[in-house]
C-alpha cells in the first residue's frame, strides 16, 4: 500500500495500516517532513492526547482565547487549565514520521509521488496541492489563502489565542498565537490579498500595532486553509483521500491536524483490512462520519454563516453570545468536535444576526 505525502495525515495513516499489518510504503516529495512550517500550531490539548503521548514538540500552552469584534471589543473565555497546545509542527511532523518507522513504515523522502493508482491501495495525503487528486477525477476541497508573520515579540499573553474578526480578514477572521518569545500573526480571508490585509493590520489594528511596533519580523509565510468541508466522496475503488486532501479540516477555524490525524486512523485501518480482502475501501466513508458526520455538518454550516455575515452582524451575535454567557462557556465545550457548541448557538438569541446571512449563503 502506498502514502502519497508525508504530513501529518498520511504518516498517522501510515503506522496505523502497517500495526495492523500491511506493508506500506510513504512517498514524501521534500526532503524533511514538516517544512514549509505554514502552521499557526494550535492543537487541542484533548486531540493531541488521542494522537500521541510525546510532548517534546510543544512551545506554547493556552489557556483560552480572546475574541476581538469588528469593532474591537474584547470578549474572552478561559479556562484554569490548558486548552490547548502551541506546537513546532516541523518537530511534530517528525515524531510522527518516527513513529510511524518504529510501525514497519518505508519512508521515502525527496520523493514525488507521480503516478495514480494503477491497481494498488493509494491513500492520498498530498495536502493542498491536489495534483494527485486531479489525476484521479476528485475536485480537491474549497480552500482559502492565508499569509502569517513571525514577530518577534512577547507582548501578548503567553497563554491566550487571539481571533481577530470583521474587515481585517474578509470573510474569515486573524489570529496571533503566541510561541515562546514570538507569536505567529496572520490571517486567512475570502477576498482580498493575504499579505496586503496582513500588512495592514499590523500597521492600523491599534492594539496589535502597539504590540509589534519595532519588533523584528519572519519573512511572510503563506499556506491554503481548506474551508470546504470532507469529500463527498473521499474514498474510491482504489483510493481514499485524507487530511486536507480530503477536506477532514474544521471549516469554522482551518484547524486540521486534529481532526485530520483522527480521521487518517481510521483510513490506515480500513485499507489494511481492504488489503486483506475484510472490508471495502468505500467503508471507510460509513466509518469516518460514524464518529465525525454531525460535527462537520454543523461546522461547515457555521462557518458558511459566518462567511457571509457583516461587521454589525458579528458584532451583534458576539454581544448576545456573551450576554447570554456562552462566550465565557464555550472554553468548556470540545474545541474539535464543535457540532455541540455549534447547536447551542443556533439555539441562542444571537441566531438571529445569522438568519440574514444564511440567506444570503443560499442566494
Ligand atoms: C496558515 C495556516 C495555519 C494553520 N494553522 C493550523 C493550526 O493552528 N492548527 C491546526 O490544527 N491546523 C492548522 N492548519 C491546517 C494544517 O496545517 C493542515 O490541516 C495539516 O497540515 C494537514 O495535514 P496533511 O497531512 O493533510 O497535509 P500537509 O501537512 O500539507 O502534508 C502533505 C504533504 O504531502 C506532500 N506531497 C504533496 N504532493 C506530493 C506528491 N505528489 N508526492 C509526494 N509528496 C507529496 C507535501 O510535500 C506535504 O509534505 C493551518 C493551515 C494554514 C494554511
């Protein structure tokens, strides 16, 4: 069986079908797993524990977040303990390739993947990149483009995230994740250059401008948040498309690693057992929404509610939200699976600042 791509996803998928005994093979282009570090990181404390014991990898630890209005008022929920982990994703990505060597796995790296099928098991795990997909007739997931910075800076709180919503980032929202003696800025949007709504946040967002003023800065780094929600179809005859490839991201935040990790579980177990001639590969759609299916109908129709709301809206949701104290709850609802903090809002006052939006979803 073999893995095309060599993130997260494919190398979890890897080790779990070669423990339950299948021979496999990953095929990773670069040369060193993790890099481009196009991530801003944050991994729920809860979602990590599932995916692995080691620690070695984290920088940060959070405690809550700060949500910031369009019209910069600040609302926070925190917790007494940590939430959440910041971690080195390309030290990440290489425990994971350890652990998936210490399975059985043969890692190829400085290897590209060019073919399609052509008979063998293929799990596709290429990322944003979709050239694999393509060949095999999948229309990859809707993605948006992001751009971040590295500031050099340790102004903001060392244990909060930060959501920046409204014009900065059309569509979408900021967000600085704090890392040690830097923090990680940046900003994903429906609309409008990356890099230049960026630029211009750091420059006239006044409380960020007052914390990053005169700090030194990363060249900008650039990446694709898949928005659109899992595959219809993620699995076919011969293949299954996982992580981003297959749309296994929280469309609400573009968080990935979690979910996609989980999900690439149970993808490695299916194949191994289609290999042994146990299961189709098609289960492997039954499987994953088994455990995922309602979260992702929630998320996804959350963050297409979103998309489409105005400044005034948010504004007016957030005010109700925190008015009704959900903002403060939500630190104790899963930051993973969001289908029940999701049904909860719908179920607010706030709802109705997304009836207007919904609408203009559909339209
Ligand atoms: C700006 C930004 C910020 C983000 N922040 C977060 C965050 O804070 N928390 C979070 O959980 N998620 C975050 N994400 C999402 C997260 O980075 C992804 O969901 C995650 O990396 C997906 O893992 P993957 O294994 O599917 O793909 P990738 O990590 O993209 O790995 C795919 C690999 O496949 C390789 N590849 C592609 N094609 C081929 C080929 N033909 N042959 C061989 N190799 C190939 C690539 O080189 C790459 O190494 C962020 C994403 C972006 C863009």
């Amino acid at each position: 069986m073999f893995v095309v791509g060599g993130g997260p996803a494919g190398l979890v998928a890897a080790a779990e079908a070669a423990k339950a005994g299948a021979e496999v093979e990953v095929f990773e282009e670069d040369r060193e797993v993790g890099l481009p570090d196009h991530c801003a990181g944050l991994v729920s404390s809860s979602g990590l524990e599932a995916i692995t014991q080691s620690r070695s990898f984290v920088v940060g630890k959070i405690k809550g977040a700060r949500i910031f209005s369009p019209d910069g008022r600040r609302y926070e929920a925190k917790g007494p303990g940590v939430k959440a982990f910041v971690i080195d994703r390309p030290k990440f990505d290489m425990e994971m390739l350890r652990a998936a060597e210490r399975a059985g796995v043969r890692i190829n790296l400085g290897t590209r993947w060019e073919g399609g099928c052509d008979g063998r098991v293929l799990i596709i795990a290429e990322g944003t990149k979709a050239r694999v997909s393509r060949k095999m007739g999948l229309r990859p997931p809707a993605s948006i483009p992001a751009a971040q910075v590295d500031v050099a800076t340790d102004a903001f709180d060392g244990d909060m995230a930060e959501i920046h919503t409204g014009g900065w980032a059309p569509g979408f929202f900021a967000w600085v994740v704090p890392r040690g003696e830097q923090a990680r800025v940046g900003l994903a949007s429906y609309r409008g250059v990356p890099l230049e709504l960026l630029n211009r946040m750091l420059e006239k967002n006044q409380y960020i401008s007052s914390k990053v003023r005169g700090a030194r800065r990363s060249a900008p780094i650039f990446g694709k948040v898949v928005v659109g929600g899992p595959l219809r179809k993620a699995a076919g005859k011969e293949y299954i498309a996982i992580g981003d490839a297959g749309g296994f991201v929280k469309p609400t935040t573009g968080g990935g690693v979690v979910l996609g990790c989980l999900i690439a579980k149970i993808a490695g177990r299916v194949a191994a057992e289609a290999l042994e001639g146990k299961a189709a590969l098609a289960s492997f759609e039954r499987e994953w929404k088994k455990g995922f299916g309602r979260d992702f109908t929630a998320m996804k129709l959350a963050a297409k509610v979103f998309s489409n709301m105005r400044a005034q809206e948010i504004e007016g949701a957030l005010r109700c939200l925190d008015n009704e104290g959900l903002l403060g709850a939500a630190i104790g609802y899963d930051m993973d699976l969001q289908g029940a903090v999701v049904s909860k809002a719908a179920r607010s006052g706030a709802v109705r600042y997304a009836l207007i939006p919904l609408l203009r979803s559909i339209l």
